[in-house]
C-alpha cells in the first residue's frame, strides 16, 4: 500500500472570503501544492464564506474563532504610539486587561488549531500565511499539547512591520523587539523538539524581524499568478484621443495617503496634459471601522466624502471590497496603478497590487524609500545603461559625504557642464546586505531646476549604488550653478551613512523618458508629475512595462512558494 502524498495545510486568520489578498493567496499557493500532487487543507474562520467551486478537492477547516486583525499584536499597536514611538498613557488596569486578553486570543488559536495539529502526519507543511507573534505562540502551545510525530514543516508569515516609523526614538525599538522576541522564544521552546520556521515576503520585513533574534527569517516570494487566467496582452495602439485608465485600488486607509486623493485628483486635473488624457478609477470603501475615530481615518473618512460628491467624467468610483473577478477586470481595464504610499509606514510591506500590475504589464506609480521602489530598481538601472548608451557623458563629479546627522543633510553648488539636459545621481550606502534593509532612506533634489522635484532613494542590500534620472528644466549653458542637496528622506529618521554620491551629466537628452516600466515619486504629491511624465512619454512606458511582465511573473511564481517551505 502506498503512503499517502503530502499536505499543505494552509491557515490564514484574516481570510474572510472570496475578493481579499488572503484568498487569492490561498489560491495560488494550495493549487501549486494541488497541481504536485499533494493534498490541501484550509484552516480559516469560523464565518468565512468560501465558494464551493474554488473549494473543490481542499478539505476545509472553518475553525478559527478570531480574526488576524487583532489590536492586542505588535502591529497593531503601532496606531496607538505616540509619534516619539512611546506607548500613549492609559491606566494601570487597561495595561493588565491587554495582557489577559493576549493570554486568552494565544489560548483560542491553540484550541482552535489542536485537531488540525493532531491530524498531521509526517511530510506534511503547515503555513499560517498571515501571522502574528501571538499566532506563533498559540501553534506552538497546540503542538505542545498535542505532540505530533515529528517530520512535520511548521511555518508562520510575517506580514506587517514591527518597529514604529520615524519621528520614533530609536531607542523605543529595544523595548518592543525584547517584548516580540520573549514571544517568540518562548514560542520556540513550547514547540520543541519541533522547529518553527518564520518567513516574510520582502527582504526589509525579514531585516526587521530578524532584529527579534529567535529564529532566522527568511523570505517567500509572494504568489501573482493566481489572479491572472493567461499572459497579459500587448498594450492597445496610442491613440491621440484616448484616454488612459488610471486606477487607485485597494481599501482606503491612512498608510496608502487614501486621505490626500481629492487634492491629489485636482492637482493632476490641473495640468492640462492629464485633464485631456486620463480618467480615474478609485476604490472608495474604507479600510477600517467606519465608526472609528482614530484621527488619521477620520481625515480618510472625510476624503472618501468628498469623492462622493464629485460630478465628472473624469472620476469613475468604485464600491468595495471589490470581488475577485470585479478586481480581475479591474485590473485588465487600467493602463496605470497610481500607488502614493506613505513609506514612513510602508517601506518594508509588500505589495500586492503592485506585484499584480507589474505581472499583468501596467505601468505602476509608487512613492520611493522602500521595498515598492525596490522592485522597479532593476528596470531603472537598465534604462540608465540605454541612456547613457545614447547621449555622451558632459561630465562627472564625486562627493563622498560620510555620515549624515539624523535631521541634517548637505547642499552643493553643482555647476552643469554646457549642453547637459540629464544628470544621472547616484547614491550608494555603507551598509550591505541585510543591514541595507535597515538603512535610512535619502532624499535628492535640485530644487525647481530639474524634474522630477525630488526623489527618495533606499539602499541596496548587494551594495550597487542606486540611481534617478533628472531632468534640466533647460540645457545648461555653462553659467551658474544649480543647488543640489541630499540628506535624510523622512525628518527624525535613523542617520544615512552614505559612502559616495555621484553625479554624471549627459549631453543633451531632454526628449528621452526619465524610466522605463513605472515611476517612482518621492511623496504622494509627486504622483501629479508622475502622470504628466506618463503621459509624455506612455508609449514607451506601456512598452516596456509590458515586456517585463512574464519576469515578474516567472520570479512570484506559487510553486516558488512551496520550493521555500521545503529549503
């Protein structure tokens, strides 16, 4: 008789149905396992409502009591920190009653999971995709009641930051990453003899966890493919008339800058290139409790009001959660994904929107400084190697500018060599590998001299400096010099210890695109400049975008999913 095949039992805590990022992951992921020939289980909550057609050969679980949006987690509790970082004050009994009420939610997840655990054989992986410290600690006390035969794989995914973004004292990490690492430790030692293995999906999460120091991190590509039935098609022909599909996806919330769209929209429709070419099509539905009075969603809440009462052609809106073959169409509807992030709390997130524009060949806009910016870094250096191909170099200076003072940076007097119309800066960090991750985003600009106004550059982990192209707003004659200054992106951030800057000029080139495959800003106001640039030049921006799609599909395939749970 022969052993039974494998089985990927995939739980996920914020799966609430059909149309949501969780879902369309288990898709991707439990068909890859499908498709070897292993056997699929979904554990989820206890209210998710599942179709049975896209169920059909998973065994089903609906036993979790709770979702994995919990305020009692370490993400969770960055909403309420003081912008120091510091714990806001409460009462002494509210701090207990958090403590009792992590012991309980650690407590259900371990009840919930036990007859899961107990029906686990050897060979078998079980990934809880959408993890939290408190997850980690419940598994673990579910194996440690139910002692399982060892030989199985116990993964978790961590998919949200852990340290408060900058002003924070960085001093306030130490606390929480102490706090964090006690659960995961003991975590480990509950499991034991078992091993937990924890994951993320972007090299700055993994950094970040990593600091926690129980287990290491490593990282899982996040699957695309599930959300696209075939290859993308080719870019229709420009016409001179068309209007190109703008689209702003995804609930509504303060970390995406959800709460600057009215003002971003008048500021895009207020260039006359964008008013006569684009429309929008923007996902209204909030990302939080409607009741909530969290002063960051009430200004979104206010935000999504005045999109409401918008009456014009240009905006089309869109009522979510949007479901899984309204986000599909979509999805093949848009010519450009307009994502204006706030990188203070995004810079080590994935994704997904992003991922599946780059997959399906749209030409995506994110704001710099972070993991978003990081996957159009490729493309960008390439794009650099065509420009400087075809214009001649006019000239090159170095500055090597050591570190930089949290809060300060430096400007220089640059003087343009006569006939540049692009410069080519370069920045690169001390830091290498994982350290890079963890390295200060810097800012760069010429001020009113160049497009795009500024931009916002994060390090690169194999050490290769990384570039932005500007453009002179006029060929340099040779006369005065322009004001360039660089120093910390994001005020009372961590110090940059950059190692050098380098600024190459080329002969001419003003006509020529500023990248190749999307845009990246350096804040959500930048998006206006974005468009205006796409609109110039989307030929070639739609071009390449769609000639990297089958990379980008190839490199977040879901078999590479199971590939890492196996490592």
């Amino acid at each position: 008789m022969s052993a039974a095949p494998p089985r990927l039992i995939l739980v996920d805590p914020c799966l609430d149905g059909p149309g949501s990022h969780p879902w369309q992951y288990a898709v991707a992921v439990l068909g890859a396992a499908r498709r070897r020939g292993w056997g699929c289980d979904l554990v989820c909550r206890s209210t998710a409502e599942l179709p049975a057609e896209a169920c059909a050969g998973w065994r089903i679980w609906p036993v979790l009591r709770f979702p994995g949006t919990s305020k009692l987690t370490a993400f969770a509790e960055l909403d309420r920190l003081a912008p120091d970082g510091r714990p806001r004050w409460q009462p002494p009994w509210l701090a207990w009653i958090r403590r009792q009420r992590r012991r309980e939610r650690v407590a259900a997840f371990a009840t919930d999971l036990a007859p899961v655990v107990a029906d686990l054989a050897p060979g078998d992986q079980l990934l809880v995709a959408t993890a939290s410290e408190l997850d980690a600690l419940g598994l673990a006390q579910a194996i440690d009641a139910s002692r399982p035969p060892t030989g199985i794989g116990w993964h978790l995914q961590f998919h949200t930051p852990l340290l408060p973004p900058p002003p924070a004292e960085p001093d306030i990490a130490t606390s929480r990453i102490a706090r964090v690492g006690r659960c995961l430790d003991e975590a480990i030692r509950r499991a034991a003899p078992h091993r937990l293995r924890f994951h993320a999906p972007t090299g700055e999460l993994a950094a970040e966890w990593s600091q926690v120091g129980a287990e290491a991190i490593s990282m899982l590509p996040y699957p695309v493919d599930g959300i696209l039935e075939t290859a993308p098609d080719p870019p229709r022909p420009t016409l001179s008339g068309d209007r190109f599909r703008v689209a702003l996806l995804g609930d509504a919330r303060s970390e995406k800058n959800s709460h600057l769209t009215p003002a971003l929209l008048e500021r895009i429709i207020a260039i006359p290139t964008c008013a006569a070419r684009l429309r929008f099509a923007i996902q209204t539905n909030p990302g939080f409790n409607p009741r909530s009075r969290r002063p960051a969603d009430i200004l979104v809440a206010g935000a999504l009001g005045a999109l409401a009462h918008r009456d014009d052609a240009l905006v089309e809106r869109l009522a979510g959660p949007l479901a899984f073959n309204a986000y599909r169409h979509q999805l093949q509807l848009a010519d450009v994904f307009l994502l204006p992030y706030d990188q203070r709390c995004y810079r080590q997130r994935c994704s997904a929107i992003l991922l599946e524009a780059l997959a399906s060949g749209k030409v995506p806009i994110v704001t710099g400084g972070g993991w978003m910016a990081r996957c159009l870094l490729p493309a960008l250096r390439s794009h650099v190697d065509r420009l400087e191909r075809e214009y001649p170099l006019a000239g090159v200076e170095t500055i090597g500018p050591g570190a930089i003072a949290a809060g300060a940076g430096r400007q220089l007097p640059v003087l343009p060599p006569a006939g540049a119309g692009l410069v080519v800066v370069e920045v690169s960090w001390a830091a290498r590998g994982a350290a890079a991750f963890l390295a200060a985003p810097v800012s760069v600009t010429f001020g009113a001299d160049a497009t795009p106004a500024a931009a916002i550059l994060q390090a690169d982990p194999t050490g290769l400096p990384v570039p932005v192209v500007f453009r002179l707003r006029r060929p340099s004659d040779g006369g005065g010099p322009l004001a360039f200054s660089f120093g910390p992106a994001f005020p009372g951030g961590r110090s940059a210890a950059l190692a050098e800057v380098c600024l190459r000029w080329l002969q001419g080139g003003q006509a020529a695109a500023l990248a190749r495959v999307g845009i990246v800003t350096a804040d959500a106001e930048g998006g206006a400049a974005a468009l205006a640039e796409f609109v110039d030049h989307a030929g070639h921006y739609r071009a390449t975008a769609a000639e990297a799609a089958g990379a980008f599909r190839r490199a977040h395939a879901p078999e590479d999913v199971l590939e890492g749970l196996l490592a």
